[in-house]
C-alpha cells in the first residue's frame, strides 16, 4: 500500500535501518554527538537564530509556542482544522483570543491581519499556518510577518509550518516561532516537534512558562547538545538521517522535486477533471473537492493500493488529500495519479485515456531541476 497522506508520511528505509539500532541512553557523549549533529542539520534547515526539539507531537510545539511567548492577547488565523487548533490553545490557557475566520478554501490577507490588529492594541501574539492542511491551503505567511512587524515589531508571529517546513523555502526574516513536525515533510514516524526560534523570540522567551513545554529550559539544555527531559533518541537519529539525505543532493534540488511534484499533481488533477480545493494550493498536498470523495478513497485503496487523506468536519466525504511532501520516489507519484484517472473510470466518470500520467510525467520532467 502507498502511504499518500499528507501526514504521516512513509519513513525512507536509509532512515529505518538508521533508527533499528540498540537504545543508547540519551546522557551520553555518544547520544550528545548525533544530538550536535541533528541540532546543526536543523539549524540550517529552519535557517533561524535557535532551534528547539521536543519529544511530542506537532500540537505539543503549537502549544508551547502560545505559552511561551504570548501575554495577553492572541490573534489567530482559522482557515482551517489547525488554525482553530490555536484559538483553542490560548484559550486553554487563559489569553484572550481574537479569531479570524475564513472559509477553508481562502487565504488570509494582509490586510484583514492588519485591520484586526489596528483594531485591538491588546493583540501581542499572532497565530497562523503556513501551510493549513484541512484544505491544502497556503496562506501568504511570509508578507503577513513582514507587515506586522513594519507595524510593530513587539508582536509576537507564531507560524506553523508543519506542512511546509521541509516543502519549500520560507523567508523566516520576520517570523519568531516556526514549527515542524517530525511525521509531515520530515518523513519521520511521529512524536517529535521542532521550533526555529528567532532572537526576539529567544529574548521575549526570558525565563519560559510552565514546566515540560518551558522553552527556556530547552534552550539552555538544547546549545548543550542534551535535553530537559528524556529525549526521543530514537527519532533524534531519524532526524539527524533524514537531514543528512536531504543534505547529500542538496536543498535546492529537493525543494525543487517537491514543486514539480506539486506543480504536476495540480495540472494531472485537473486534466482529469478534478477540482482543486484551496484558491492558493499548499505545495504540501493538492486537495481536491469531490462529493463521491469516500467512494473514489474506497476504490484507491482497494483496488490500486494507494491511501490518499479524506477531509475533515464540513468537508468529510467530500474532499481528498494527496502527499507531496518528502523524498517521493517519482514513479510513485506518477501511479497516484494513474489511480485517481483509473478509479474515475471504474466510477463511470470519464473514461479511462492515461491523460493524468501523460500529464504529471510531461510537467514533473519539465520542473524537476532546479
Ligand atoms: C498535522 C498538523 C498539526 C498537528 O500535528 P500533530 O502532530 O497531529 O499534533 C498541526 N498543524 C498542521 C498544519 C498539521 O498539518
């Protein structure tokens, strides 16, 4: 079976064997080394002053971002399963909370951000996706941060880029938290979560907040190589693995594959009559609206051995997700979109031509290099 969520995603086996080894206890010069070296790979993948590990899944570091650097007042972007995720968050923990909402299609815009920070001066944190995996949507993050801290540089900007750190470049220059996951483009099992930190957010961190998500005791243990608590070695040399890959061909030309794999996957879907979900794609993941969704998901897997996302909420049954993130062998991707054509055929839709191959074969070959 193809593992073609966007989330989790399939562990490359380079990686697999890495994390087969014995368990090395994690108070060791041994474990301290491939720490350093994991902590240096992440480093230049987040391109930020600081990096953080922590031993939980992806919400566990949206947490601690909003505790950890909020004060008062949160404003958050909800387009989305995981933008609502954060207004839940804050509240969890007392800050008052402003929400600006979006149908899951639609990007947020510069200047509703800005309208609603002029609007209330409490606001000292702001919250977003980069990349909102309910719809494959990509909000534009980096203009956002830019203008806010135009405004004013003393707001806190929160993105969680757990469906883009690893898919594409993101210009950090006015983002202070960015937050990855272990299980989404890092192709790593789940249970680890990763902040790029910047240094106004080390600063406005000072001594941190709570107890296991306080960042400042991270940060003081993390540039020792070690951790605050136990640390999950395991993933920790996944990590140090799965970066080291990335590193051997180079930043440039796997960003550069994971486009043209997005770029191909969007115009092969739309060949075939799909319909692309989001106005602004992700290049995480296409989603596609269809009201025969689950049954088109059904015929996917059990006929042709790929698992593709379903939606989630009002889109249940009604929207498919398909991965781009990671180091995807071509042919693949390629058989993805072979399947989705071949399923619309079995579903009498339209009739089966090889049009979605032809096409995600002619435009991957076209965007591959970088
Ligand atoms: C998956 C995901 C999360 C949540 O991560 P968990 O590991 O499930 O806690 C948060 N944000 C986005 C954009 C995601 O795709």
């Amino acid at each position: 079976m193809l593992l073609f969520t966007p989330g989790p995603t399939p562990v490359p086996e380079a990686v697999r064997t890495a994390m087969a080894g014995p368990t090395i206890h994690h108070r060791t010069p041994e474990f301290e080394a491939i720490f350093a070296e994991a902590r240096a790979r992440l480093m230049r993948l987040f391109g930020m002053d600081e990096c953080v590990m922590l031993a939980s899944s992806g919400t566990g570091a949206m947490e601690a971002c909003v505790t950890n650097l909020a004060r008062k007042k949160v404003l958050c972007v909800n387009a989305g399963k995981f933008g609502e995720r954060f207004g839940k968050i804050a509240e969890a923990h007392g800050f008052e909370t402003v929400e600006l909402r979006y149908e899951w299609d639609t990007p947020a815009t510069v200047e509703a951000v800005m309208a609603a920070l002029k609007a209330d001066p409490d606001i000292d944190t702001f919250c977003i996706q980069v990349s909102e995996s309910a719809g494959g949507l990509r909000h534009p993050v980096e203009q956002i941060a830019r203008a806010i801290k135009a405004e004013n540089p003393e707001i806190a900007v929160i993105a969680d880029g757990i469906t883009a750190v690893g898919v594409e470049p993101i210009d950090t220059t006015h983002i202070d938290a960015l937050i990855a996951g272990s299980q989404k483009a890092l192709m790593l099992p789940p249970g680890m979560a990763m902040i790029g930190l910047s240094d106004y957010a080390v600063a406005r961190i000072g001594e941190g907040k709570g107890f296991y998500f306080n960042l400042a005791s991270e940060i003081k243990k993390q540039r020792q190589n070690t951790t605050a608590y136990t640390a999950p070695t395991t993933l920790v040399i996944g990590l140090n693995k799965v970066l080291e890959l990335i590193e051997a061909q180079g930043y440039a030309r796997f960003y550069a594959a994971t486009r043209a794999r997005a770029l191909a996957t969007r115009e092969a879907l739309t060949a075939i009559g799909c319909r692309l979900y989001p106005k602004t794609p992700a290049l995480s993941m296409s989603a596609v609206y269809d009201e025969e969704a689950n049954t088109l998901r059904k015929i996917l897997k059990e006929r042709y051995g790929v698992n593709v996302a379903g939606g989630q909420d009002h889109l249940k049954g009604k929207l498919f997700r398909i991965n781009q993130m990671g180091l995807i062998p071509v042919y693949e991707s390629a058989w993805v979109l072979n399947a989705v054509e071949l399923a619309l055929a079995d579903m009498n839709r339209r009739p089966y031509d090889g049009t979605a191959s032809r096409v995600f074969n002619e435009i991957y070959f076209q965007n591959e290099t970088p």
